[in-house]
C-alpha cells in the first residue's frame, strides 16, 4: 500500500516520489557531513558540555572516542546508502533502499530514545525539554522522509510483482 504520492516538507517540494528522493537523499548527505563535522570536533577536544550534545556525559579519553568512531562509521554507512538508495529508484531495484530504510529507521529511533534520556535525565533543567522538542521536531521530519522513500519502495513492489492470469480452471 502506497502511503504518500508526492514529496512535500518545507524545503523540499517534488510532485513525484522519484525527485523528492534524490532531495531526500542530498539532505541525508548534507546531514551526515555536518554531524561528522560535529563529532570530529568533540573527539578532537572540542565543547562537548552542552546538554543538546549526543556526546555530552561521555568521557573525552576513551568512551567519546569509541561512541564517536561508532557514530562516525554509521554516518559514512548512511552517506553510502544515500547514494545506492538514489541507484535504485533510478534503475528500480528494490534490494538498494533498504539499506538507507533500515540505516535512517535507526536514526530515527536514536532520536526518539535520545529525547526521551535527555527528558528523563535532566527533566528539572527547562532547556532539556526545549532541546527535545526541537530534536523531537526534526525526527518528525526525518519520519516524514523515511514514508517517502518507503512509499518509493512500495511502488517499485507493486510495479515488479507478477501479474499471473490463470487462463484454464
């Protein structure tokens, strides 16, 4: 079942699921290379005392750099199944979105569950609650991206099904 026929957000606009993915795509690219900015930052000795921080409790010698060498491989991992999801739409191969589905579904469930420490962890600061609902924001978004490309993938499902007609009962 098809969910979404066109691709809407308020930076990206397509009338079709195929041009909203490469968007989708470009943005996943985009994201991954500031966040690896970000982390490289912290790993290297930067401020990592902010409560909106992914890497905020984590110790700079050992834990940041293990959590962040992590981080950092999952993002290349998701800059590399950008590029095959915008392979498979163009030559409509199934078997290439499902890396970026299940490498963006993690991603989303990371913010879900890092909103949710932040909330239960410091819930007498206010700006942690401010710093989830724009965290929480941004994974509606990601969501929305994430029912986009599975749209693309139900589509490609329906157009490579076979269609078998049973000619004598």
């Amino acid at each position: 079942m098809v969910l979404l026929n066109s691709c809407w957000s308020p930076c990206i606009w397509t009338d079709n699921l195929k041009s909203g993915i490469k968007a989708i795509s470009l943005y996943t690219v985009a994201v991954s290379i500031v966040l690896m900015t970000f982390i490289i930052f912290d790993m290297t000795g930067g401020d990592s005392t902010q409560l909106y921080n992914p890497l905020f409790e984590a110790d700079v010698r050992f834990s940041m750099q293990v959590i962040g060498g992590l981080l950092l491989v999952f993002f290349i991992f998701l800059i590399a199944s950008a590029c095959l999801l915008v392979m498979g739409v163009k030559i409509m191969n199934r078997g290439l979105m499902i890396p970026w589905i299940t490498g963006f579904g993690l991603l989303i469930a990371f913010q879900l569950i890092f909103g949710l420490w932040l909330l239960g962890g410091y819930y007498i600061y206010l700006d942690s609650v401010l710093y989830t609902l724009v965290n929480w924001t941004w994974m509606a978004y990601n969501i929305y991206c994430w029912l986009v490309v599975y749209s693309q993938y139900k589509v490609v499902a329906q157009l490579q099904a076979p269609n078998i007609e049973l000619l004598y009962p």
